[in-house]
C-alpha cells in the first residue's frame, strides 16, 4: 500500500520539490528509511519497486521522502512499502535537559537561532565496546605507546557513569615536522595536543531474540569475521577504524613483527586489531619493514574466502626477539571511518548538525591512484574534515560482513536498527535510554568526542529539523554539558561545551 495525504487529494498530483515529498531513486529500504531519519522535516517514507523491463531485466527502486503527515494508504500494482517513522504533533515536544514535556518556547528560540554557524568542532577522543576493555587499553600500551588513565576524574567521557567498566588510555601531545606538512597536506590540519581512547564493557543483559545485538555481541562478530594474518582479504567492518598518524611506522611495526602480532597493509598504512573486534590504522611515513599493496575495491571476499597464503618472509620483515627497540614515535588522530550503505546521506547529515567541510577534490585526486573504483564502481567512499580531524564513511559493493556461521550482524542490519532506535528515543536523556532500551544504550560506548566552544548552535539547529539527540543530565561533579547526537550510520558524537 503506497503512502497518501489530504493535501494530495486536494491539491493534485504533486512533483519533487513542492514541500509535499521529494523522490530519490535507486536505494534500498533501509537507505530509504535512514534518509527519512537525517531528514529534518520526513515523518514517512514510501519505497517501491518496478520491473526494469527490457532485455536487461530486473527491477528499480523509488524512495519517497514525505514531509506533510500521511493520513492513508491507496492500493498500487507494484511491490511498496509506506512507513510513518514520526507523527507531526501541532505542538512539537521540547528538548529540554531529560525530559519530553509540551511547549513552544523552546522551539521558537531554535527557529530562530538555527541559521546560526556552527563553532569548530575539535577531536577529544574515541570510545568502542569492547568484551576486554583491559586487554585493549594493554595492548595500546605496550604497542603505541599510550599512558594509562586509572582515575576517572580525568576521563573526557561520561561513559562510566552509567555501570560500565571503561579501561582509558591518552596519547602524549606532539606535532608533525614542517617538512612532513609540506609533503603531505592531510597532516597540517592534526591536533597537536593530547586524545584519548576508552574501551567499554557493558553490563546490561544480553538482548533478547530478534531485537538489537548488545554492542559487546558486535564486537565478537566483528572479531570473527576479521582475517588481519591474510594479506589478500578484507571485510567491511574494517571500515570501522581509528585512524593514527606517525612519521615513523617502522618504529611502530617493529614491536608488532617481535611479537607476532598479525597486521595487513594497505598504501602507506597497517591495519591491526585492537582486542576484541576493534580495528586501527597506523599511517605514517618510512614503512620498510612490511611490503603494501594498493586499496582493491573489487576484490571480493566471502565468510569462506581461501585466498593464498604468502610464504614466510614474503610481505613481512623477520624481527629477533632480543633486537633493540627504538623508542616508540609520537601518534596523532587523523580520523575514524565508519562502515555504512549510505554515505552520502551520513555525510549531508554531518555537514548539516555538525559542520566541517566535505573532502571531495581529495578523493577524486586519490581515486585514480591509492582509491581507484571507489567512486561507485566498486564502493563508495565520502570524507568530511572537521576543525584538526576527518570521518569517512565507506560503503563496500564487494566485501564480506559476515563470520563463516552466519550472523544477523551485518552493516545494514545493524545499521537499520541503531537509527531506528534513536528515532524512537530521541530527546531523552541517557540515563532514560539505559531503562528503556538496554541494547540500545550498549552502543552509546561506541563514540567520538568532540569539544565544542558552545552548544546552542547545534541544539538549535538539531530543534528546528527535529533531528534526533539526546541530552546528560550530568551530576555535582561533572559540570561540562553534553549533547549526543546520532550519526546518519546510528553511531554516536558526543559533543563537549568547552568549561
């Protein structure tokens, strides 16, 4: 039954663009729906599709976006779905600290702020669930050279207060030589002070059949499908990575090779997993002691993939266990890449609430060279820079995100269910979401911080589109605000007001 409305009836057939519904083709429900959710103003979304006809065969799909409250459904002769994702309330809720409760005034002040530019955006930290947050923060330890953080005080993350062990760790300030930032302009933009990463343990209850995974479950599928000692394969999922800067990789791969710790390269950088699931890579410059090969979008991978083994020696440098060590170089945070089917949607939304500026002549000028067909032959890659740190969001055509068991955690599903909670949660404050949705409020764990000078602009803009966010009502010893605003791919940025 396809999505109908009053005004429809009366006003006749409508076209894209008069502020009834807006057509975008070629997307699957889930993207369809996941563009009705980033969309301000969609409160249901139609998805249809058609036989292609013609020798070439098949079928095309139309995503409507409505944006005047659907009042009914009428037959059509072609398979459609009509989904209302949100009622259009005359007297829209506010957003107020932890509650839900009827009003304008807040609104109206939105409205009229939501113009406002957004301040700059600066990289705090990243946070991941994790089965073995302990193991994880030891392993950034003994291999990057991060610094334990054993008191909470001094965590930029309110993730401990909700029950859940966090392991933290920072890395020390520093900054990339001027010679290095005339060779390469992707570092002259990195900040130069101390970040942090938290590892995650949840104790909620695992959820129940058929709802969300609890985000620890993620993290064991994830490790499952990961296959870093096979050079040749790669899986979608390690699209979710951290991404850390050094002018000196070999320093940093040397204790990796010592220890038979397994890794894959790609360009100028390593990929490696972090216990359990999470991945990380290492780019930098002076990569010797390990053969790379370029990014191969095309090449497909399956949970049962047998992909040659190279020979001993063939892609690695042997290391000695007793060989001196140099000291372990400087890493600065040059992004994190997120795993989605719509990156071009991911990307809009964070341009829209979050700011920065899209990194399009960047990758049309890697695309023919280290990215080539990821431009939507084989995948698609968008790139956003924010004030001293970037995000991508990669769509992979051709690679696997599935263990060789099976899993119902696949990129899209996950995906489809993080957004759809968010949209049901919204404006509650997290404290309310850990009660009411337990699975759910396992992922808040997975997230980027980000400082920001103030947080009105980003509240009043969230307000005006009735975008999706939540609120902390903090406590008496924790003063700095926060807003928690879900990404396009459901995960969560926890944006800081600056003390």
């Amino acid at each position: 039954m396809g999505c109908s409305e009053n005004r429809r009836e009366t006003e006749g057939p409508t076209s894209e663009g008069d502020g009834v519904y807006s057509e975008i083709w070629e997307l699957s429900q889930s993207q369809c729906e996941a563009r009705c959710v980033v969309d301000g103003g969609c409160v249901a979304y139609e998805h249809s599709t058609f036989p292609r006809g013609g020798a070439r065969g098949g079928a095309y799909t139309r995503c409507e976006l409505h944006t005047v409250p659907v009042t009914h459904t009428v037959p059509a002769s072609f398979p459609v779905v009509c989904r209302v994702l949100q009622p259009a309330p005359a007297n829209p809720p506010s957003r107020g600290r932890g509650s839900k409760r009827p009003g304008s005034q807040t609104r109206q002040r939105g409205a009229e702020s939501s113009s406002l530019p957004l301040p700059a955006a600066r990289y705090a930290f990243s946070s991941f669930v994790t089965p073995t947050p302990r193991l994880a923060a030891a392993f950034l330890v003994d291999y990057l050279g991060a610094t334990l953080l054993e008191d909470p005080r001094t965590f930029q993350t309110r993730a401990a207060a909700h029950g859940r062990l966090v392991a933290a760790v920072r890395f020390r300030p520093g900054s990339t030589s001027q010679a290095t930032q005339a060779l390469r302009a992707d570092t002259r933009h990195l900040n130069e002070g101390p970040h942090d990463v938290y590892f995650v343990r949840s104790d909620e209850p695992p959820a129940s059949e058929g709802s969300l995974l609890t985000a620890e479950r993620l993290a064991d599928e994830m490790s499952k499908v990961h296959r870093f000692g096979v050079q040749e394969t790669w899986d979608w999922w390690q699209d979710w990575h951290l991404a850390l800067w050094t002018e000196n990789l070999d320093a940093v791969l040397v204790r990796l090779l010592r220890d038979g710790v397994p890794f894959v390269t790609r360009g100028t950088s390593a990929y490696v997993e972090i216990p359990r699931g999470i991945t990380f890579q290492l780019q930098g410059l002076n990569m010797s002691l390990a053969a790379t090969e370029p990014f191969n979008f095309c090449r497909a991978t399956t949970p049962t993939s047998r992909l040659p083994t190279p020979p001993p020696g063939a892609w690695r440098s042997a290391v000695r266990p007793d060989a001196p060590l140099p000291p372990i170089p400087h890493l600065q945070a040059k992004h994190l890449a997120l795993p989605t089917d719509t990156p071009e949607a991911a990307l809009q939304h964070l341009q829209r609430f979050i700011g920065g500026e899209g990194l399009g002549d960047v990758l049309a000028f890697l695309q023919p060279r280290s990215h080539r067909f990821s431009n939507g032959e084989c995948a698609m890659l968008k790139w956003q820079r924010l004030a001293d740190f970037d995000l991508h969001f990669v769509h992979q055509f051709s690679k696997t995100d599935q263990p060789s068991g099976g899993s119902t955690a696949s990129v899209r599903d996950v995906q489809r269910r993080l957004v759809a909670g968010h949209a049901k949660h919204a404006g509650e404050d997290v404290g309310q979401v850990a009660l009411a949705d337990p699975a759910l409020s396992t992922f808040f764990g997975n997230g980027l911080g980000l400082r920001v000078s103030s947080l009105e602009p980003f509240r009043a803009r969230l307000d005006a589109a009735r975008a999706p966010y939540y609120v902390h009502s903090g406590d008496s010893s924790q003063t700095r605000r926060s807003l928690y605003v879900p990404l396009a791919t459901g995960f969560i940025v926890e944006l800081q007001e600056e003390k």
